[in-house]
C-alpha cells in the first residue's frame, strides 16, 4: 500500500493506493474514510490498483486555516476530479457508495472522459426524486440535521438508519472490526453537520451525459426508503434499470467477497 496527500483548493486530501492493475476508484459513504471498506478494498486489490481517500474534512484530509467547512457535492467531485488528474490520463472505474455515488454523478457529468464506469449505489440524491417526495425526503434530511445538533449522535444515528433502510442483521462471517472510535465519530460530526447540508442543497442534471452510468441497490434494502428510490430515479432517467449488489445499503461492507465478485462481473460487461 503507499499513501500520499494531495493539494486540493481549501484542503489537502489523503489518498491510498493498494494492488496492482487497472485503477479503480471507490468513494466511500457517509462517515467512511479511505479505510472503511478495508475488506472489499483488499479482494479487489487482488487484480485492481484500488484508490480510496479521506473526503475533505474526514480522518487525514485536512481543511484550510480560514475554511468554515462549508462543502458541496460538487466540490466533493472536484476534489474526485483533481486526484484522478493527479493519478492518471487514463479513464477509470469508479464504485460510488450512497454519497461516494452522488459525487461520482457530478464528476461524469463535468469530467465524463475521466471515467470508463460508474457505478452509482444507491446515491443520496433528493434532486432524482419527483417534487413532493424530493421535499419530504428533504425535510427528513433536514430534522435528522438538527436532531444531531441537538440530542447528538445516538439519536441521529438512529433516525440514519431508519430513512435509508439500515438494519445491520446479515453479514458475512470474519469481518474486519469497524468500532465507533473517537475519529470516526468525529468524521459523523462532520458527515451530519456539513455534508447533510450538501446533500439536502443538491442540484444536478444528468440529461446528454456521456458517461456510463450503472445505478444499481441492495438486494436487502426495502423498495420504499429514499436511498432505493433515488437509484429507481436515476435509473429511470438514464433509460434502464438498477442492478442489485448483495446486501442493503452497506453492502460494501456487510458482504464484501459477494460485493467484490459482483463488481467483477459488471467490469467484465463494461
């Protein structure tokens, strides 16, 4: 593994690289740095060099003295944008995951030629939902916001876990432990307080895009929940239909050997 840090606009982001052969970027979920999917990243490394990092304001991706942490999606993507053009000239894979897919959105559609592939897991994108339900799931975003501010971390995640269909029931044998440990509970504080935000002010266009895009869901996330519907949407959208990886929303994590050999099989297809 080797590990460097890159000179982004307002920040410094951490970035690791792991394995050997074709680039493969995975953009993690809320609170993830560059190691929270540790275990898919190490079966993927096995016949890909796997990119992760820290999102600016996360783990070892430092903001600017003088930065009020304000971020947006874009900027995220932005910062996806300027590592890849750091690393390569050459497309890439990218894996998004919940708000890893929603920043893939921005970058295909402002950097198209950057990717061979993204593939967009349930983004958290209220903008890919029809104008009531986009509001709703807004507002939702929104008190689970000011529920953190106020009674803190427990009850937020709580509320997290009920709006994306989370339940943490079914997973793999012999994972790799992933405590709530003083750092990632700092990367929540900055998930929930700054990246909500983002979130919630979203807006993107995906019509003309000439990237290739595969929304895909959990096989175990319930139809109904915003993260699903967002993927529905976006494939809906694009003209074709979501794949399904195993497990929910955390599949990545939860499953990771079943996660890995269906990320392979969509590869080989691209």
């Amino acid at each position: 593994m080797s590990t460097d840090l890159l000179r982004v606009p307002g920040a410094r982001l951490h970035y690791e690289l792991r394995g050997s052969g074709p680039l493969l970027l995975i953009s993690q979920s809320g609170e993830g740095d560059a190691d929270r999917s540790i275990d898919l990243v190490t079966l993927l490394a096995a016949d890909h060099t796997v990119i992760t990092y820290d999102r600016r304001g996360l783990s070892r991706s430092t903001i600017d003295p003088g930065e009020d942490g304000t971020v947006t999606v874009e900027r995220h993507a932005d910062d996806v944008h300027r590592l890849l053009a750091h690393l390569t000239d050459q497309p890439v894979v990218m894996l998004g995951q919940s708000l890893g897919a929603s920043i893939g959105l921005h970058l295909a559609v402002r950097h198209p030629g950057q990717l061979s592939l993204l593939i967009a897991h349930e983004p958290v994108s209220p903008w890919l939902l029809p104008a009531a339900e986009r509001a709703r799931h807004r507002a939702e975003l929104a008190e689970i916001r000011e529920l953190y501010l106020r009674a803190g971390l427990p009850a937020a995640l709580k509320e997290v876990a009920r709006v994306l269909g989370i339940t943490g029931d079914d997973t793999e044998p012999d994972l790799t432990p992933q405590p709530m440990t003083p750092q990632r509970e700092a990367n929540f504080d900055f998930f929930l307080r700054h990246d909500f935000r983002a979130v919630i002010d979203d807006e993107l266009d995906v019509a003309g895009c000439r990237a290739r895009i595969v929304p895909a869901t959990g096989i175990a996330t319930p139809h109904t929940v915003f993260d699903r519907r967002c993927a529905v949407e976006l494939a809906r959208r694009l003209g074709t239909v979501p794949v399904e990886f195993p497990g929910g929303h955390n599949g990545n994590t939860s499953h990771p050997r079943a996660y890995a050999a269906r990320l392979r099989e969509l590869i080989a297809t691209r």
